[in-house]
C-alpha cells in the first residue's frame, strides 16, 4: 500500500514529521523576528494600523508563508537528492503541495473568523443604537472579505482536483505493484477483488480521511493560540470558576470524552466488517464460477453461503444499533459544550456577540479537530477492514504468514 508509492514509507513518514519539528523550533527561536526580511515585506503589503484588525497579509504573516514555503521546497529537494522513484513527483511533491495547500485553507479560516467577530460587532452596533450604522459602512464591511474568499474558493476547488488525481495515482502504484506479484497473489480467496475493489475503496477513502485530518491538525495548530487567547475574556466556567485557556481545555476534554467512548463502543466493528469482505467474496467468486461451470453455484452451495453472508450482516446491524446511539447522541450534545461553558459569561454581560461568534466559531473548529476519529470512526473502521485485507497481499509477497484475525471479529 505504502511501498509503492512513497520512497522507503516509515523514513519518509518520519523524516517529515521530523522536518517539521526542526522547521517550527528554527522559527521560535527567533527566525519569525527577522528584521530585514519584515522591513523588506514591508515595502510590499499592508501595513498593520493599530487599533484595527490586522490584514490578511501583513509583513508578519507574509513572512510566515514565505518561511513555510521554502521549508516544503527543502523537504521535496532533500528527498530528490536521496531517493527518487517512479511516483517522487506525486508521492513527495504532491504530498508536500497537499500540505501547504491545507495550511493556506486553515489560514484563510482563521482570517474569517476574526473578520466575522468585527461584523458581528458591528450588527450589534446597528442593532442597540438604530443610525449609527450606514448602509456604506454596512455593506462596505461585507465587501472587504469578497477578496479572501474569491482565491479560497479556487484553491478549494484546485485542492480537490489535484487530491483527486494524487488518490489515483496511489492507487495505480498499488494496482501496477500487485499486479506484478500476481502469480503469488492470485492463490489468496477473492484476490481480483482485492486488486481491483480494495484498492479502489482504499483510494477513496484516504482521498477524503487523509485531508481531513492533515486540516485537523493545521487547524490545531492555527486554532489553539487564538483560543487560548479569546478564552481570557471568559469571566468563569461553570463549577470551576476562572480558568486560564479554560476553553481549550473544555475542547480538549470533550474531544477525548467522545473519541474514547466511540473507540470502546465500536470494538468489535472492524473485525466484523473484515468478516464482512470475507463472506462477500466467498460468495460471490462461487457466483462467478456459475456463469461459465453448470456444476457451480448449485441452489444448495449458494444458499449456505448467502446464509453466511446474512447472519454476518445481522451482527453488524445490531452492533451498528448501539454504536449509533453511542456516536449521535456524544455529536449531537457536544454542540451544546460550548455554550453551557461560555453561559456565565454571557449571563454577565462581559462579552459582546462578535466577541461571542469569534469565541464559538474558533471553539469548534478546536473540537472538531479534537473530534477527529470520533466524527470518522466508522470510515476508520472500513480503512481497517480494507487495510487487513491488503496486508494479506503483502504478507504472501514477501513470505510472511497470513495476518491473524482481528480481535472482536465474529466467524460466520
């Protein structure tokens, strides 16, 4: 799955993670500070006017992107320079332009979300004394956030174009690799499907799990700050009165809450959707044997084996039940998290409404990136399925012993 497209995959993963680790603590030591290159951006964006909101593109926050630019270029060029295979361009470059990409997203993110606090503010305005909002002011407030989002809008649109054809690639890497194992390969039970469908169904899934928790984590780190700072205007929670950076740790708590509840409840999912895989395709090969043998896919045969994929089916839909109870009901409450921690606050008076949306926009996005696996759990547990599957292939391509059934799985 890995080793086919990416160069050497566990020190490519690493290397990366490591990268970014050396390239943030070179920008806090001081490399953010850097007078020449500011006095330089200077020259050539908005100035920052104190008082006001600063602009998307400041000195600051255009040296910022420069920094993490160059840094990406520096992965992409190291990884040249080492190893190159077939797929560099897309498995190291394209992962590499995924990523900055992603962090382009979140930033405009956090830009709408302080512009969102001043709209509101100026609704409230308008609203508690009647004319001392124009309409130019009104509406020229609306048209200054018209140029983040016309660029936001294209980049969405690109970003999923490319992810889309950086998945495919994958999986042609996958497809090309399997294929040229397949006389160890064609032995395993239901292996054109694994080929064919697995891969496929693995494709798409890590098209849409895999950038949505590189955004979970750009969102973190783009989030958190701003979320301990606004929680400075929170008076004091419910029962434990004033805490620093209370609402992060609200987020943090709710996230964890649900992610392990979800995990304990749907235990015994993947196995049972590995199983699932494993009566779909005894089944159905046994189908396929009958279009060309008379012998085959007998009335007796078929309906023992369709008795096995039913019974497999009730399991699943009866544990489904519960866990779906479990998932809904933590989602549909935690909407209402922030709102019983923010309510002492509000009751207080302290906060204005754009202070308020700003608050409640940047505590979701914190708990949603928190919420991660909760909100995929059950996409999580089709990639696990999937990925038993293929580890199999794998297994036989290098001699290893077929994987051991996942524990929770029930035999049909």
């Amino acid at each position: 799955m890995f080793v086919s497209f990416f160069p050497t995959p566990k020190l490519f993963f690493l290397s990366a993670v490591l990268w970014t680790g050396i390239a943030m603590a070179i920008w806090f030591s001081g490399f953010s500070e850097w007078q020449t290159g500011l006095d330089i951006l200077g020259s050539y964006v908005p100035a920052v006017i104190e008082g006001e909101r600063p602009p998307f593109l400041s000195a600051e926050k255009a040296w910022t992107y420069i920094y993490i630019i160059a840094c990406g270029l520096i992965f992409v060029a190291g990884w040249a320079v080492r190893e190159r295979n077939k797929w560099f361009m897309w498995s190291v470059g394209g992962t590499t332009l995924i990523m900055l990409s992603t962090y382009f997203n979140v930033q405009i993110s956090v830009f709408l979300n302080d512009w969102y606090g001043a709209f509101y503010d100026l609704i409230q305005k308008a609203l508690s004394e009647p004319g001392s909002v124009t309409s130019g002011e009104y509406f020229g407030k609306l048209a200054t956030v018209a140029w983040i989002l016309i660029p936001y809008i294209m980049v969405l649109v690109l970003l999923d174009f490319f992810v889309s054809h950086y998945v495919f690639r994958w999986r042609t890497a996958m497809n090309n690799y399997y294929m040229e194992h397949w006389p160890k390969l064609r032995s395993v039970e239901g292996a054109a499907q694994r080929v064919q469908e697995d891969t496929m169904r693995f494709a798409r899934i890590v098209e849409g799990l895999g950038v949505s928790f590189v955004r979970s984590i750009m969102t973190l780190i783009a989030f958190l700050p701003l979320l301990y700072t606004l929680s400075q205007q929170v008076t004091e929670m419910p029962l434990f009165g004033k805490v620093d950076g209370s609402l992060v740790y609200v987020a943090l708590l709710s996230a964890a809450f649900g992610t392990v509840l979800l995990a304990v409840v749907g235990f015994k999912l993947p196995g049972l959707e590995f199983n699932n895989q494993k009566v779909e395709a005894a089944y159905r090969k046994e189908l396929v044997y009958g279009e060309d043998h008379i012998e085959r896919a007998a009335p007796p045969e078929v309906t023992e084996l369709f008795s096995a994929v039913r019974r497999n089916y009730y399991r699943l839909y009866f544990h489904y039940l519960y866990f779906g109870i479990a998932r809904w009901s933590y989602l549909q409450a935690s909407n209402f998290v922030p709102l019983i921690a923010l309510g002492p606050t509000v009751v207080a008076g302290a906060i204005t409404l754009g202070v308020f949306t700003q608050i409640n926009n940047a505590f979701n996005q914190v708990e949603e990136s928190f919420k991660f696996l909760a909100n995929s759990w059950t996409t999580i547990i089709d990639l696990i399925s999937i990925h038993k599957r293929l580890i199999a292939f794998e297994s036989l391509i290098h001699g290893d012993p077929l994987p051991q059934p996942i524990a929770g799985a029930a035999n049909p």
